[in-house]
C-alpha cells in the first residue's frame, strides 16, 4: 500500500514534473508539495481538488492508501464536481457515496465505457431532481430564493 506522500511524487515523477512545476500549477508552495510528499501531511479541500486535477487522479486514489489504481474513481470524477458545484460538499459526498456504492453493480463484468457513463449520468440525475424535490417541499417560505 502506498500512502497520500507516495502517491503524489509517483504521479509527479511520472508526469516529469518537479515539485516547484507541482506547486505552481497546484497554486501552493514547493514546501506545501514537501510536506505532502515526505511529512505525511494531506491535502484538503481546494488543494486536494487542484492536485488531483493536475495529477489526473481521484480524490479516493490519493486519499485511500488501500487504493492503488491510479485510475481509480476517474470515471465518476466529473459527476462529484457537478455536484460540488451546485450542492457544495455535502452534495459532493453524497454523490462520490451513491456512486460507489452502486459501482458493485460493475464488478465481475466489462461494461462498456458509455454505459457507465450514461448510468452514473442517471444516478446524478435522479439525486439532483430529490434533492430539488426536497428543498422545494421542506424549504420555509420566507428562505426560498425567487
């Protein structure tokens, strides 16, 4: 297994960046890109998000030692965002959870790419239109937004 620090000088030595060519895309500090690397500290947050974009990773491939596919959580990446994006982190979460908790549904089997895709579309789809639903029900008059 290898941890958050391996993971990113992996990906950055592979990617032939050095760390100052990291922090700079990442928008950070070469000491912030030290610190993850070799002091076993983690990203958070905005940091985590812009690594894992320059890296090309998931936030669950650098976050989860036990997870050791770079490719890992790829596929549902953009789904996460979307949700972050209208919902914040807590929308964000609840996606990455469905999503994974449905991926078991792929195991045993190669499914085409375009049908991932247009499932995990539905699936963000259908959270997004309860979440409406709900707000839309459970929303005091006076906090709705006309």
């Amino acid at each position: 297994m290898k941890t958050t620090g391996e993971k990113i000088k992996e990906r950055r030595i592979t990617l032939n960046m050095t760390q100052k060519d990291l922090a700079d895309q990442v928008g950070t500090t070469v000491r912030t890109i030290s610190s993850y690397e070799a002091a076993g500290s983690k990203p958070r947050g905005l940091n985590l998000r812009k690594l894992c974009s320059v890296l090309n990773v998931s936030e669950a491939y650098l976050l989860k030692d036990e997870i050791e596919d770079e490719t890992y959580g790829l596929d549902e990446a953009p789904y996460i965002e979307n949700a972050r994006a209208t919902y914040g982190k807590k929308g964000a979460d609840d996606i990455s959870r469905l999503l994974l908790e449905t991926q078991a549904m792929f195991a045993g089997g190669e499914i085409p790419e375009e049908d991932k895709d247009l499932f995990f579309q539905a699936i963000t789809e259908a959270y997004f239109a309860n979440k409406n639903k709900a707000s839309e029900r459970f929303t005091r008059k006076d906090y709705k937004k006309d």
